[in-house]
C-alpha cells in the first residue's frame, strides 16, 4: 500500500432509497499509484465523476473507506478533511476557475496564499518552466488564451505540492490543438515533476496519454489498460457500451 498516493477499499455510493435508489459507486477498490497518471472512462452515467469525487474527498461514500497517502478520510473532522484536501489533493476542472483580477502568477499561487504559506522556491521555477508561461505571469486570465489558462490552473493545482492531483475533464472546453497542449503539460507534470495525476475524460485521445486507464460501468470498475493507445482505448468502451 505505500506506493498508493490515494486508494478506496470497497467503496459504495448510493443516492435515493427504495425504487429511486442508484449505485453510483458498487463496491470498488481501486489504487492510485504515486508519479503515475490515471484515466478514468466510461459511459455517462457509469460513476466517473463520483470515483472522483470520492477519492478526492469532495463527496462521502456511503460505505468503504479512502486514503490520501496514509491518512483515511472517514477518521477525520470537516476541518481536518479541508486541511487535508488544501494540503494534500489538486484539483482541475473544465472551467478554469481562475480571479479575473489576479495576474497568472497571483492565481498560481492563491492557494499557498490562503494557507499563510510561501511556495518553495526550486519547486516554483520548475512548475512555471514546467508550464512554459514564464513571460506571462503578469498578464490576467482576460490576456491568456484558454489554453494558457487551463495551464495556469494546472500549475495552481500543483504549486502546494500535493499528493495527487484530480482533473475532471480538463481539456473538455478547449479545442483540440489547446487541449493537446495542456495533456502534453500534464504528462510532463508526471514524467518531469514526479506528479501523481488521476483525470476524468471522455477523449480516448486524451486517455492514450496515461499509463493506465479504468473502464467503469454501472459504478464498478470492469477493465483496466496498461500503457494504451486511442483504438484500443476505443475498442475497449464499445464493448462495454460506450
């Protein structure tokens, strides 16, 4: 279990009772592992975005548990379980949630900022070389094309260094060429920064980028893929009813 950033033993999540009763999540152990990048697909509807927001400790299962690194979220308080995802979880998101206000570089570091702490120097070069944006950094989100706002979020995401970063479609309002940009940040993220990364897509392409990939169907994970490729990737959701 050490080499887990984050992990979920049998975890269930279900909403409504009776008739209305749905199994978002059935019983699902899964581990993420640390300086690996991980797909999650599957069919509308299959639990995608709840593994996520599980295993980040944005939402409760209603039964199993979940790590982040050694910690397991059910033991602790509202406010420990906020530390822990400010300290230890990164998140992206479709929108790229970024203060119109602030510069990128203001934006980068928001986070440590709220928490009363400095980045790491070292660490900071490295994400900003990293996300190539370095004669940006003064310019606000209204200057930066959605591309470079996706990559300042994603920075943002990983200026605390977190244990594991979470993106929930990450490239879905970005036109491919874009897109392609930010996955090619994020695998350096992993390759060059030693990130761990876990990302919801619906893009085979963008899940080709990854070491492993999940299929899930109906709240379970059904099949697994080491080192994919985009038409296997797609071959394998036809056959699960992708």
């Amino acid at each position: 279990m050490g080499t887990a950033a984050a992990r979920m033993v049998g975890g269930s999540k279900v909403y409504g009772t009776g008739d209305t009763e749905v199994r978002a999540l059935d019983g699902v152990d899964v581990e993420f592992e640390r300086g690996r990048f991980t797909a999650i697909m599957g069919p509308s509807g299959s639990g995608k975005s709840t593994l996520m927001h599980c295993s980040a400790g944005l939402d409760d299962l209603t039964s199993g548990t979940v790590h982040i690194g050694d910690v397991e979220l059910g033991d602790l308080s509202e406010r420990d379980l906020t530390l822990l995802r400010r300290d230890k979880v990164g998140f992206v998101f479709q929108a790229f949630n970024l203060i119109p206000t602030l510069t990128a570089e203001e934006n980068l570091t928001l986070p440590l900022d709220l928490a009363g702490r400095k980045p790491d120097a070292s660490w900071m070069v490295n994400i900003i070389e990293t996300v190539g944006l370095q004669d940006r950094l003064r310019h606000r989100p209204d200057e930066l094309s959605g591309g470079q706002q996706q990559r300042v979020a994603v920075a943002r995401a990983l200026v605390s260094r977190p244990e594991i970063v979470f993106a929930d479609e990450p490239t879905g309002n970005l036109d491919s060429i874009t897109g392609g940009e930010v996955l090619d940040f994020l695998r350096g993220a992993v390759d060059d920064l030693g990130q761990t990364l876990v990302v919801v897509t619906h893009d085979a392409g963008a899940a080709a980028m990854a070491d492993r990939v999940l299929f899930l169907a109906d709240g379970q994970i059904v099949d697994e893929m080491s080192n994919p490729d985009a038409d296997r990737i797609l071959d394998r959701i036809k056959a699960i009813g992708g």
